[in-house]
C-alpha cells in the first residue's frame, strides 16, 4: 500500500532540516561541537619564554583553561620580530582555538616588513588589550649616573653607544627610538632575538642601554644585576616608585605605551570574541592577577572588542609615523 506523504509529515521533516541547518550555522559549530568544548586552545606567541608578552601569556592561560572548561597552552614561535608567529596564527582556523598573544609591536611590521604574508588589521580582529607594562630604561650597574649622565654621554660621542631591543620594531625598540628621537642622540641599535638576550648583553656591559619589559626586568633590577635609569611611561610604576618617567628625568615627549593584547584570526565568530573578551577582561581585574601583575610592574589594560579595534587603526598610524622619523628597517 503507497504510504500518503501528509503535509504533517512534511512540516515535521521541514522543522528538523532547519534545527540541523541552524545547529550548523550557529557561530562556533564544528565537527567536534559546540566551542569551547575539550579541544584545547593555542596560544601563540611569537617571542621567547620570558620576555614581558610571554609572561602576561601565561598568567591568562592559567586562569581562562578552568573558565572554559579546557585547557589552554602557550606556544612560542619567536623570529622575524614576532611576524613569525603571527603569520601562523592568520593562516589557522577562524574557529577560537588558535589565538595570538601580541605586543604593541604587532602594529609596526608592516611598515618594516616588506611581503608580510598576512594583513595586520585585515587578518585579525582584536579581542581585547590584557595588560600595559612599563619599560624600564636599564643598564649595567654604574654604568651611568641617571639619565642626563646617559644623555650627557651620547652626546658628547655621537654614534659610540649602543642600546639593545628584542627586535626590529618590537616595542622595546620603538620605545628606544621615541627616547632617542625625543633626547636628540645619536647611537647604534643591536636587536636581539628576544628580551632575555637583550637583558645578557646590557648586564654584561656590551649594550649601553635596554628599554626593558618591566615583568622580566624587575626581578634583575631587585636583585643587582641591572640598574634601573627611569620608566619610559607617562607614569611611575607602583612596582619601581624611585624610578622616575623620562620626561620627569629631562627628555619631553618620550613617554611610550607598551601594551600586550589578544588577537584572533579575522572571521572568527562574534560570539567567540565577545566571550574571550569577557572572560580574559574578568581575570585581569581579579584580586589575584591584580597583585600578580603589579608585583611585576604591569596593570590591567582591557576593552571591548570594537574599541580595541579602532585603537589598532590610530596606534597603527602612530606607529608608522616613528618608524618613519627613526628610519627603521629589517637588517
């Protein structure tokens, strides 16, 4: 007997077919479920373990694993002034497993870097900026007074000092170069592959002069090894108050803005940001992490998303406009 197909039936399978194409359009879907699940999330950073991006890394990944209910991991791909590890995360899924953890010289590559493989504001989308962090102009024990003594000094031998950065258009170099240009000096850059490098040659007496990460810093300038000039922000650090600012030690217009933030690939889903986003900016303003990052020097620096983005549009300009004044390039 030939089964009738009744527009019942008709409106039942209709019904399922758009649950199962809704459940498949729903932002975050994939084959092994909805996100986060138990796939664990990448963190890719593209500078060495210790330096300051590393360490505000690793703090957030303790704490968002047991949030989300997943584990979060830190991978370190440092090169090429962290464009080695951006490059990575821009070709990965868009699906909020592969993130990247970056400084503010995510935003100064691609006026330095010709052939980028990636589109800084048009491969990401910003999550949320996590923490900004005092450099510290640090040199060798003795090896200068104070910062007029440093400036003194450079000027009278144009060309004969040097300062470290961990990197071409890192943001301990551009910090360097907004204090150079500011102080009017003339010296020798020497990158290194990463902040601890740095940090060896200044402490060795080799380098002159490092606008240090304050995180990795501190426990170095605490302990002797470096000697702490001033901080290249508009203010002092609660962690180092004796330091003063460079402007407060003479050299006007030399404040600069060291910011880590978290990054997705352009076209991961909304949802997925905006619950990053919430999650990370709740950890950073946790009593724990609070004091964590402040025994380091660091504040909480976060955002919504959408204002983060259009605050990578205007750092992006700024930043073209000191690469341009300090002619900085790829050696």
């Amino acid at each position: 007997m030939k089964k009738t197909f009744t527009w019942s039936r008709r409106r039942t399978l209709a019904t399922a077919l758009a649950a199962a194409l809704a459940a498949c359009a729903l932002p975050g879907a994939h084959a092994q479920g909805p996100w986060p699940g138990t796939q664990p999330i990448k963190l890719v950073v593209p500078f060495t373990a210790g330096s300051g991006t590393d360490i505000v890394a690793r703090l957030v990944a303790e704490k968002l694993g047991p949030v989300l209910g997943t584990s979060v991991i830190v991978d370190n791909k440092p090169g090429a002034g962290g464009t080695l590890g951006a490059a990575l995360t821009a070709k990965a899924p868009a699906d909020g497993y592969t993130l990247l953890v970056h400084s503010a010289g995510h935003l100064v590559n691609p006026w330095i870097y010709k052939g980028l493989s990636y589109d800084t504001l048009k491969d990401f989308t910003g999550i949320t900026p996590m923490a900004s962090l005092p450099n510290v102009l640090v040199t060798a024990p003795s090896h200068f007074t104070d910062v007029k003594d440093l400036v003194a000094k450079a000027k009278a031998k144009p060309g004969g000092l040097n300062y470290g950065s961990a990197g071409n258009g890192s943001a301990t170099h551009m910090n360097a170069e907004v204090f150079r240009l500011a102080a009017g000096l003339d010296a020798q850059h020497v990158p290194f592959r990463g902040t601890p490098e740095a940090m060896t040659e200044v402490m060795a007496g080799r380098v002159d002069w490092f606008f240090a990460p304050m995180v990795s810093a501190l426990p170095l300038i605490q302990s002797g090894k470096l000697q702490a000039l001033a901080v290249g922000t508009g203010k002092r650090s609660s962690a180092l108050p004796s330091a003063p600012t460079t402007v407060e030690a003479g050299v006007p217009g030399s404040e600069y803005l060291f910011w880590v933030g978290l990054f997705a690939p352009a076209k991961t889903p909304q949802p997925v940001v905006e619950r990053l986003q919430a999650e990370v900016a709740k950890i950073m303003v946790s009593p724990e992490l609070k004091e964590r990052l402040e025994k380091l020097g660091a504040e909480p620096f976060t955002m919504p998303s959408a204002q983060f983005n259009r605050f990578i549009v205007d750092e992006t300009a700024k930043a073209q406009q000191v690469v341009k004044a300090a002619s900085i390039k790829v050696d």
